[in-house]
C-alpha cells in the first residue's frame, strides 16, 4: 500500500507549504499504509506507543482553552445579577437534583484475525505490527487500538459434517477426526458445537466444552439423504455464529466443515451463505471427502468459501488423511494475530467493507477475511 501525497497544482507559488504538509503527513501517520511494501514506513510495535499521537486534537484544544479573555468576560458582566442571589440559586437547585444525561456514541471497531505463511505454507509467528499493511475499504485505518500476536483467545468453534449418503463409506473416518480433534484443540474458556446435514441441519450439541458429550454427539450423527449444503452453512452461521458477541473482548469464531462441497437441495445460494459467514465474523475452514486425482465442482466450492472467509480448504490425498486436515488447522488456530483497529470514514450504512492486509516482506502471505458488513443505526 503506497502512502498517498498531497494533490499537487500547477502553481509553484505553495510548493514550501506542500512539502511542508506532506513532511506532517508522513510524520503524523499511525496506522497501516500503503501497498508497496518498499515504501511504508515502520510502524510502532504496540498501540501503547502510538497512543500520544492520538493526545494530538487535546494539545490542539489548549489554546482555546487558554483564552480566558471571552470566558472571563462573562463573570464581569454577570455581577450586576449578584442583586438577586436567591433567584439564581433557585435556577442552580433544579440542576443539582437531576443527574447528567449520558450520551452513548457509537466507536466502530474492527476485529481481524489473520494467519501468515511463507511460500512453503509454513506457518510464520513472531511478526510485529510494523510488518504489516492495511488498507480498509481503500483507506488507512483512523487508529490501531490493538495488535497481538496470540494463541490464548477464547475458541467458538463448529464441527459441521456432511451426512449426506454421498459420504456414506467415508464418515467413520471423519468422526473419528473430528473428536480428535476437539480432544486436542479445545481449551479452558473455549466451547464447541457439532451439526450434522443431509438434506436437514441437525444441531446434535450446541456449544459446551465438555469433551464427552462432543464426542457422543459426533459419532450419533448417522449419514443419509440429499445434500442442502448450503442451507446448513447459512443457518448455522445465522444461529450459532451471529448470537456470539465479544464485545471489546476477541473471541475467535470458526467452523471447521467436512463435505464434498456438492449441494443438491438448498434454497440459498453460495454467496448467501457466504455472506451469512462474514456477517457472523467467522474463519471457514473445508476438508474436502473427495479423494480422487482430480478435483470437481465441489471441491471449488469448498475453496471459494473458505478464501472468502480467511480460512483454507484441505484436500486429503486418501480419507485416512482427513486427520491430517484437522491437525492443520488445529495448528493454525494456535498460529494466528489479531488485531483490532478503528476505520476511517466509516458509516453505518450496512455497507459491504473490504480489506486488505500485506505482509511488508514479499516472502510471506497473509490469509485473513475479505472483508465485513457495516452494521446499521440501531
């Protein structure tokens, strides 16, 4: 991302005050900039430092403040009231008897959880903010607020499995899989939730950290039936996803999805289910079942919807690998940053946002969400 100069004129006559201005530009800037990585300058390892820079509009407001001339103006003229001190203390008492209103104003927020690779997929851990680029909707953001790089946030994650009878011979191995898997990534303050789906979502245990009853929900799963796939993505990221609210706080949202990606009875469409995911704020990460040297139409699903989610697909050589794709993202889960940061110009109009995030080194890749939905005046 290239840091943008001032628009520039045909006249000469401002050229100082320009490269003065571009001089503040470049000095005052605190956030991600730029695409180009050769040309974005350093940032602060921590919003700790950068927070002075935002003391700046409080040092700008001293000087209005510290004209006392008008303020004091005021008592001057207001001493011939003094002749009536009881009516004005009968003005003052009502105000002392009713408590100040509270002004709540909104403060948009965006939280990013992001994973960085190298070329070889390996995954890269220790970077520090300056290594990084942003661009929110085409703009730096207004301000960084929070940059760590962390493997101890608070887990929602969903095991979706396919039950359809197109995985029939197949799904033993995905159970056993997926219990290994919650077994091994699941931590104190994280909870999961297993569903099944045929040509019906089945939640077969909603969000609980206890091992056990995952366990016995994943293996009473029984495969059968057509395939509304994209039905089940939807409403599982519209019931379970959504409801889950953070706050201030992190929490890392992601489903992990096991299917051939093939959709035969859905109402919904790819992107409304797509869609449901990035207003849910949720990583989708797909295990492919099918096992063949070639890929098909499914297994593109598969890739669309995790890309645009800022998660990945796996592609098991035979089914006996679909352990492995679990342990790939268990990996990931413990191998990710967040950041959260302030947008520029931002409304609350519904709007779809995009972003962008680069690594400065052109060594690694960062793999994170294309963007979010705005929300609206509530």
């Amino acid at each position: 991302m290239i840091l943008r100069p001032e628009p520039q004129t045909a006249s000469t006559r401002f050229s100082r005050l320009r490269a003065v201005s571009f001089a503040a530009v470049l000095c005052t800037a605190s956030l991600f900039a730029g695409a180009a990585q050769a040309q974005v300058p350093a940032l602060p390892p921590s919003t700790a430092d950068t927070a002075p820079a935002k003391q700046a509009p409080a040092t700008a407001q001293v000087p209005a403040s510290a004209a006392p001339a008008p303020t004091q103006a005021a008592p001057t003229q207001a001493a011939p009231t003094q002749a009536a001190p009881q009516a004005a203390a009968a003005q003052q008492q009502p105000d002392a008897d009713v408590a100040a209103p509270t002004i709540r104003a909104f403060v948009p927020e965006v939280s990013l959880i992001f994973t960085v690779t190298d070329k070889k997929g390996r995954f890269v851990t220790g970077l520090q903010q300056q290594n990084f680029g942003l661009l929110d909707d085409g703009r730096r953001p207004d301000r960084v607020i929070r940059f760590t790089q962390q493997a101890n946030l608070p887990l929602r994650i969903g095991i979706m499995l396919d039950t359809s009878n197109s995985i029939r011979s197949r799904f033993q191995f995905e159970q056993d899989a997926a219990s290994e898997f919650l077994l091994q990534v699941l931590r104190r303050g994280d909870a999961a939730f297993v569903t099944g789906f045929d040509v019906r979502t089945e939640l077969a245990q909603d969000y609980t950290n206890n091992i056990d009853l995952l366990n016995q929900a994943i293996h009473k799963l029984r495969p059968g039936g057509g395939t509304a796939f994209f039905d089940a993505l939807y409403s599982t990221c519209r019931d379970q996803m959504l409801t889950v609210q953070g706050g201030r706080e992190d929490i890392r949202k992601a489903i992990v999805l096991v299917s051939d990606g093939e959709d035969n009875y859905s109402h919904a469409y790819e992107q409304d289910a797509i869609k449901e995911c990035q207003r849910a704020e949720t990583i989708v990460y797909t295990i492919s079942t099918n096992v063949s040297p070639s890929r098909d139409k499914g297994d593109e699903v598969l890739e669309r919807i995790s890309d645009a989610t800022g998660g990945h697909t796996f592609f098991p050589n035979k089914i006996e690998d679909v352990a492995k794709g679990f342990q790939s993202i268990e990996e990931e889960l413990r191998s990710q940053y967040s950041l959260r940061y302030r947008p520029a110009d931002f409304k609350q109009d519904g709007a779809f946002r995009t972003i962008r995030l680069v690594a400065m080194d052109p060594r690694y890749n960062v793999r994170a969400k294309k963007g979010y939905f705005a929300p609206r005046p509530q």
